[in-house]
C-alpha cells in the first residue's frame, strides 16, 4: 500500500475499535515517516481500561520511512505501557515491534541512549525486556531532501511568457511595465532601456526568493510547532494515566486497610 501520515489514523482508529482482539499489525511497505509516529503510538497502548490491559504483540512496521524521533517515540510508549502491568498476575509479553529497513541514524547508540534511560529494548529477547526490536541495525540512508519548486525566470527584455504578440506600447516607446509585459519585446521600437530592465529582474527575482524563502520557514515552524503540540498532548494524557494508576491503588490499599480492620474487630468480638 502507500500509506501515508494523512490515512493512517483511520486506520489505527480501526484497529482499537474494530480490531481490539488483533495481536499483530502489520502496515510493513507504505511511506510512514516521523510525522505518522504521533498516531502509531496509540497502537502500542492499552486498548481496554485502566484495571485489564490487552496489548497487541507484533506491530511490523518495517519498508517505512521512520526515522531517529519517530522509533524513539514508538519505543518510549510501548516499554511505559507494558513496564506499567509488570506486577500483574500474567504481566503482558514483550512487544514485537519491527522498525527494520526504515531511515533510523546510528540505532546502536540510540538502543544505547535508551537503555541508559531504563528503556527495557534489545534487539534479542531477555527476561526483562518490554520491546524486542528484531534486525534493528538493518537500517537504509534517509530519502534526498526533495528540491525547491522551481520558479519562472522571467526573460530579459520583455514577457513573451504568454505567446500573445508584439507589444505595441513598447513598440511606441510607452511601455511601463518591463520584464512583467505579458507582450513580446521582439527588439522593435523604443520603450525602457535594457539596463533598468535588468535591474528590475533581478530586484524582482530576489523579492520572489526572499517570499519563498519566508514561506519556506513558516511552513517549517509550523511543523515544529504541531509536532511539540501533540508531545505535549501525550505527555499530558501519560500524566493522567499514572495520576489514575496511584488513586486506583490507594483505593485498593484503603480497601485492605479497611478490611483487615473488620477481620480484627471480628476475631476480637468473638474473643469476648
């Protein structure tokens, strides 16, 4: 398929509704990059509520074009889930999480850089481990930047851009508008001079790179923007799962309090 960051969370919302009893996913081969990582981590949560845990055990996500930022967030996210139900009677398995043939940078040290932050991830299986990462190494060089939409030059001397004629005004010596006339200066008659029709294409064309240029940023900027926004969305809703996580256990720790209380109170009526 060609997935892309723009379908893929019809189709994570799909598999946590309609798929809930999946154990594997398997979205190898489209073009999923870090972009798309923001909604694949919500395949590696919990699907059900916050007393069971149901977990997928495989998610192949290998042909992508994942890099450093988005395995780093998809590693994070499984390893704190699973590390959450450890204690649990049947703690969840490791996940499989096949990143292999992406556009990963270095991914020994970041594997390194993980385990240095207690993220449980190796590329075999150990006793502890909460994400098995199989041929992690095996990684390919990022795609080339793609090039700059071109622009039009315009021809010196006059536009001809359209193939509309001559320009008569130009013609007469009376055209004004230089390099911008959608006419040909065919070289006939007066009109401005070649030099300030020069000097006008190159202001012209510096204005143009300089929009461009200004575009090109606040496309950037917005990117990164939209991109701290949602890490500080799931940082957030992290915050609230563990805030559940502690009231739901000093609910179960009054509970026991209360009840070894009763047991008390009733070993000592039957005492007297």
């Amino acid at each position: 398929n060609d997935l892309t960051c723009k379908g893929i969370g019809d189709v994570v919302q799909f598999a946590r509704t309609q798929g809930s009893d999946a154990t594997l996913i398997d979205l190898s081969n489209n073009k999923l990059d870090d972009e798309a990582a923001v909604e694949l981590a919500r395949l590696v949560k919990n699907y059900t509520s916050f007393a069971t845990h149901s977990f997928i055990q495989e998610l192949l996500l290998s042909g992508n074009s994942l890099g450093k930022a988005g395995a780093t967030k998809l590693i994070q996210y499984a390893h704190w889930e699973r590390d959450r139900y450890k204690t649990e009677n049947k703690p969840p398995p490791p996940l499989k999480l096949d990143l292999s043939d992406n556009c990963i940078e270095r991914p020994a040290d970041l594997i390194d850089e993980l385990v240095s932050k207690r993220i449980k991830c190796a590329v075999k299986v150990e006793s502890d481990t909460t994400v098995h990462l199989p041929d992690f190494m095996d990684q390919r060089d990022p795609p080339p930047s793609p090039p700059p939409p071109s622009r039009s030059v315009l021809p010196r001397g006059g536009g001809n851009r359209y193939d509309s004629g001559e320009c008569f005004d130009f013609q007469k010596g009376r055209c004004s508008r230089g390099a911008g006339c959608r006419f040909s200066h065919g070289g006939r008659g007066g009109g401005r001079d070649r030099g300030r029709d020069e000097r006008d294409d190159d202001r012209r064309r510096r204005d143009d790179d300089y929009d461009y240029d200004r575009r090109d940023r606040g496309r950037r900027d917005d990117s990164r923007e939209r991109g701290r926004r949602d890490d500080r969305r799931d940082d957030r809703r992290d915050d609230r799962d563990r805030r559940d996580d502690r009231r739901r256990d000093d609910r179960d720790h009054d509970r026991d309090r209360r009840s070894d209380r009763r047991r008390d109170d009733d070993r000592d009526r039957d005492r007297d």
